[in-house]
C-alpha cells in the first residue's frame, strides 16, 4: 500500500481550508447587519405596561338625588340602567330568558365577563330575583336573567 499522506496531500488540504476560510469571510462580510449610523437602521422600541394594582374598597354611603327621587345605589349593587356581567357559571354561560322564571324560554346564552345594561326588573320568580338585560352593543342580545349569576360593575 502506497503511502497517503505525503507533503503535498498536507499542502493541498491547508490550501483547501485557507480557500474555504477566505471565501467564508467574504460572504460573512457581504451578510453582515447595518451599523447604528445606517440610514435603513431603525431602533425597536419597547413599551412596557405595567400590571393592575389593588385599589382599596371604599364604602360609600347612598345620597339622595332630588332630581329622581330615590337614593343612588351602593357599588357593587345591582340598579335598573346600571351595568352587570355574568359571572359564577363556570364557563357554561348563562341563559337569557323570554321572561323572568325558569319556564321562560331560553333565547341565548351570555358568557362569563359579557357586559349588560339593565333595562328592567327586579322581579321574584322561582326563588331566583330576574333582571332583564340588554347587551349595550347590540339590542337583539336581550332577555331576563337570574341575578344570583350577575355581578355589578361601578359607573365611571
């Protein structure tokens, strides 16, 4: 068996690496990213938001409205033109009801966290108070709902 490895098979291979290493730098160089000073260069901006922070639970106390007649409602209370969402079902929504009571047929089902005027109500109906309900963006979307699955949201 003739001998492999001579001066000139070691010279050919480092001459084929240095060709291989100098055409890398080449096209590394044609690819490299902009400089800061580059038109084409823009810097990304990152807003950061910071998270909810708890605010305390103030008691207010009910003020009488000479205009209306009645006492304002308390936050956190359920009142007629005030808003609720649906909440406590566990993700198996709500159903809207033709009248309050469940023998009321079921129109649609509103979902945990969907937002509703209250138009009308309360009325006492199989051991349930119903409100009935509007959804402020879109008027088909209204019906009597129980108000044990309704939490209140304060006014602005």
């Amino acid at each position: 068996m003739k001998n492999l490895i001579n001066r000139w098979v070691v010279l050919g291979a480092l001459g084929v690496a240095a060709f291989l290493l100098f055409f890398s730098l080449l096209i590394g160089y044609g690819f490299s990213p902009p400089k800061a000073d580059s038109p084409d260069f823009q810097v990304a901006e990152l807003t950061l938001i910071p998270g909810p922070t708890s605010t305390p639970r103030i008691a207010a106390t009910p003020t009488h409205d000479p205009a209306i007649g009645t006492a304002t409602p308390l936050p956190g209370e359920i009142a007629l033109n005030g808003y609720v969402q649906i909440s406590g079902t566990d993700g198996e929504g709500l159903r809207l009801r033709s009248s309050a009571g469940l023998s009321g047929e079921p129109l649609f089902l509103g979902f945990d966290s969907e937002v509703f005027q209250i138009i009308d109500g309360p009325q006492k109906a199989d051991g349930y108070t119903w409100w009935f309900l509007s959804a402020p963006y879109d008027d088909t979307r209204a019906g009597w709902a129980a108000e044990a699955f309704l939490e209140s949201i304060p006014s602005q």
